[in-house]
C-alpha cells in the first residue's frame, strides 16, 4: 500500500519534478529527487547504519557519487541542505536535471550555488560583519520544504560569487566559462539550464553588477 500511494504522489508531483524519467546520473555532483515515502538516509552504505533522518516523496538533495555494497547501490548524498553527507538506496533517487544538463556548465554552476549558499544558520555559516573588509550583499530565499531556491549578489567580494564569476568580472568571463548567454538585452545576460533554473546577470560598462541564481 505504501508503495502504490508513493507512486500515485509521484504522479502529482510530476508536473513540479520536470526529470522524473530521467534515465540515470551522467555527472557528479548533481542534483536528486526521492521517488519514496520516508526513505532513510544513514551514516553508511549499508542498512545496519545509523539512520541520521529520512527523505519525503519528492524531496531534493544534492548527490555527490555513488558506491556499490553487496551488489547494490547506494548514493552520497547532502540532505537538507547539510554540510554533512549521508548515504541512501539507490533505487530511491533519479536524476532532477537531465544528462545535458547534468553536464554542462550552467549546471555544474547550480551544483557550485547550493553547495555554497544553502546553510541556513546565517550567524553560525557567514560570521558577523567587523568593519574591517567588504561584506558582500547576500540575499537567499528558501521554498517551504527548505530547499534553496534564489541567491542574489551584489557588491564586490573576492570570497563570495557563483563559482568563480565575481561581481565587478569583465562580461567577457562569462563566455569563458558559460558560453554564450540565451538571452542578451545589453544591461542582462540570461543563461537558462533547461526548465529547472536561471542565472542572470547585470552588465554595465562591460562589467558584472549583479547576480541573480533562481530556481
């Protein structure tokens, strides 16, 4: 019975997790969605682990790689936006993006992003401003379930970007490493990983202003 309503809950929920039938993970770190209901993640890869919580149908995390026990296998995984990986079955996860973008460079960008920016405990991950340098502009937003779904940038600091594109960057870094954006209007350069999220960036005088990661 739990298996039959998980499935049917996944088929609700298809319409918001675009990659549900995505055929496999072609890169780490990427991104996965739980397909089960209170799917334990623990300590190891293996079931007699501490179990260190569980994953919700739907539930994003970040995957980091992949190791076989026994014959079966099992995902490092970071969830919750935690600093600390765990491990769950493998037949539990799929993929969130798709191959192309699992591979391309915008995604390996949104990879950079959470690993970056999803701690929630702000005075405990990003210190406390003591006049003596630069603190950047910092603005994230997070969806109900937690999971981390706008970071904003501006003011320039060596220490805080996407990957490493830095506010005050030439433009011409961006085609270095992203390529050619999908949408340029002169003052915004868009980069669009397929449905599943965006970056946009504010150009003026052939510098980088602002950053814009939104999911």
């Amino acid at each position: 019975m739990r298996k039959i309503l998980a499935a049917i809950i996944v088929s609700i929920l298809g319409s918001t997790i675009p990659a549900m039938c995505a055929e496999k993970f072609a890169a780490f770190p990427t991104v996965g969605v739980c397909t089960g209901s209170y799917v334990r993640y623990r300590a190891e890869p293996n079931t007699d682990a501490d179990i260190w919580g569980r994953l919700s149908v739907g539930e994003k995390v970040i995957v980091d790689g992949l190791t076989a026990v026994d014959g079966e296998v099992w995902y490092e995984i970071l969830p919750k936006n935690a600093q600390e990986s765990a491990f769950v079955f493998g037949k539990y996860l799929v993929p969130y993006y798709d191959e192309t973008t699992q591979q391309s460079a915008v995604g390996k960008m949104i990879i950079n992003v959470l690993q970056t920016y999803c701690p929630n405990e702000d005075n405990d991950y990003w210190g406390e401003y003591d006049g003596e340098f630069d603190y950047p502009e910092v603005k994230r937003s997070y969806n109900k379930q937690g999971w981390l779904v706008r970071v904003e940038l501006w003011n320039p600091s060596k220490d805080f970007g996407f990957g490493d594109i830095h506010i005050g960057d030439n433009v011409s870094k961006l085609r270095e490493i992203l390529g050619e954006p999908d949408n340029d209007s002169g003052t915004e350069w868009r980069y669009m990983a397929g449905n599943y999220a965006a970056f946009t960036f504010s150009v003026k005088d052939g510098k980088i202003t602002r950053m814009i990661y939104e999911e």
